[in-house]
C-alpha cells in the first residue's frame, strides 16, 4: 500500500472510532509504529485535526466537527460489496486478499446496521460452491510479481515446460493474469513467437523481471471464423444434439461462447488453436464420450485415436 491510500486509511479510521492507538494502526496497515507516527505529522501538515492523547488510554482522534463526505449504498450495492469482499479475502495467498479484507473492515463501518445485518443473512444462504484456494507461499508469491509486473508494464524472462516435457526460456510482455479450468494462467506477449500466448502458470519454471518496460497495446480478438470457412487451424469440435453432452456444453459459459454451430442434429464449437492446448480439448472430449467428434483438424483426430487406443490397451488385459 503506497503513502497516500495509507493516510487516506487512516483518517477514515479515525473518523469511524473514538480513539486508536498507534500499534493498532501499525498492525492494520502492516507498518512499523515509526512509520505512523511519520503518517500522523503528515496529515497535521495537512490540516487534518489530529489529537493524541498519551497514558494507558490515550491515543489518537480526530476532531468531531471533522467532517469526510460520506457514501450512500442501497441496500443491495451494500450487500454486493460485502459478498463480493468476502469471498476474495477467503482466497488466501490471492493478491488482493488482504486488501479485501482491509476493505471489508472499513465497509461493516460506513454500512447502516440494518443493511450489515441483511448482508451477513444473504452470506448465510449464498453459498460459493469453490473452495477457498490454499495457495502455497511460493505460489502467492508468484501471484504477487505478476500482478506487479502487469501494474509496472515489466518485460519478464520465464523458463516454460510444454506439456511434451520441453523447457524453453522466453521473454514476455504479461498483460493478463487469470484463474481458467482450475489453474492459474497468464496472457502475455512472446517475442520469441512473436505474438500473444497463454502460459500456464504451473508449467512456469522460473520467472523473472528485465528491468525493461514496454507500452502495452490492445489484446487482439480471438480469431473468428471467416464467411468462406473456418480461420487457419481452427478447432472444430461436433456435439449431438439433445444429448448429456449438449446439455453440459449448455451450463458452462466458456463452452457456450464458442458454439459457432446450432441444428437440430448437432452443435459445433469452435476453438482457436493458439488459445488453447491440444490436450485441454482431447480430455474435454473424452469427457463426452460418443456424443462428441473432433472434426478438425486432421492432427487433433489422429492425436484423440492414440489416446484412445493407449487407453484400449490398458483394459486389453
């Protein structure tokens, strides 16, 4: 937390309670008492009416007839930022968890009693059926550099292992960190591919920053397909019609975005190959079973059939 949101912190702290001592607010803030004693003398250079009070009970205060322009919330706007803050400070080791719960602490201040109540029973009976994630401190602090990297604009060198086994050290321009199938992944430009990848973070060996910084650009759309056919090494996955597998393409919004066919005997999806991973789209299918059919390309179908056949080979015996 940089300098300014800190004394903005503190002033709205001091706003909502009586008195509070400086080891609190160290504590809060994840700062040393020094630091806030430095915080408290720059709001009084400000004007701002700070009193402290020395002794067992002492502290500091602000005046009374200080006045901070409060924010009105509805009733749901209210319940929204609750349930919303709520659930990210439970995704521990998340960047943003501790600011969320700082967040939180301030909003159960400023929110009418009524609404905080009514928050708290809708927390009750909304339940986020995704356990909250028990991220490894490596891996937050991984979460951390990326979030920061993304902030700065900071080229990164990473060492990346495809799914083949291979290690290949790039440099990339991150632009998008995001949670997909259960997994961390990034968006990123490779200037060593010269175009824009997505990176599992888990196969991220190593990551690194240059000290260089770039000027972002506008993420390209995905590819789509064109009036005479589909964009090059577009994948195209057929599903039968008013089957189980239908139904779940159906329930799952990524799925759903890519139906790019709609008849009554079948659906299609279609999947830019630079997005996605090969293996990613073999388990999918798989998952369908024979309701679903691989219908290009050519390479993806011979890579099902070996899978397919490895697996024969298994319950041969």
């Amino acid at each position: 937390m940089n300098k300014i949101d800190r004394l903005a912190g503190i002033v709205f702290i001091l706003s909502r309670k009586s008195k509070v001592r400086a080891s609190e607010l160290a504590e809060l803030f994840e700062v040393s008492e020094r630091t806030i004693y430095r915080d408290i003398q720059a709001l009084s250079e400000l004007q701002v009416p700070i009193i402290a009070e020395s002794g067992v009970s002492g502290g500091y205060s602000i005046a009374s007839d200080y006045f901070l322009q409060p924010i009105i919330l509805t009733e749901d706007e209210s319940q929204a930022i609750f349930l919303g803050c709520e659930f990210i400070k439970n995704q521990h080791g998340f960047p943003y968890a501790k600011a969320a719960a700082r967040a939180l602490e301030k909003i159960t201040k400023i929110i009418p009693k009524n609404n905080l109540s009514k928050a708290e029973a809708v927390l009750q009976k909304i339940v986020y059926n995704i356990p909250a994630n028990q991220i490894d401190p490596e891996l937050a602090k991984r979460l951390s550099l990326i979030n920061q990297l993304i902030a700065e604009h900071q080229s990164a060198i990473i060492e990346y292992e495809t799914p083949d086994r291979k290690v290949s050290t790039r440099k990339i321009d991150i632009y998008m960190l995001m949670y997909e199938f259960d997994a961390w992944h990034i968006i990123a430009y490779c200037h060593t591919r010269n175009d824009y990848r997505q990176f599992k973070l888990a196969r991220i060996k190593r990551i690194e920053p240059t000290g260089e910084y770039f000027v972002p650009n506008e993420l390209p759309e995905e590819p789509k397909e064109t009036v005479s056919g589909a964009a090059e090494r577009t994948i195209v996955i057929r599903i039968t019609q008013n089957s189980n597998a239908s139904l779940k393409v159906f329930e799952n919004p990524y799925l759903r975005d890519n139906i790019t066919a709609n008849n009554q005997e079948y659906l299609e999806l279609s999947f830019p190959d630079k997005w996605i991973r090969n293996n990613y789209l073999i388990q999918l299918v798989l998952s369908f079973g024979k309701d679903a059919e691989i219908i290009s390309p050519p390479s993806l179908r011979q890579e099902l059939q070996q899978e397919l056949s490895a697996m024969q080979k298994i319950y041969e015996t």
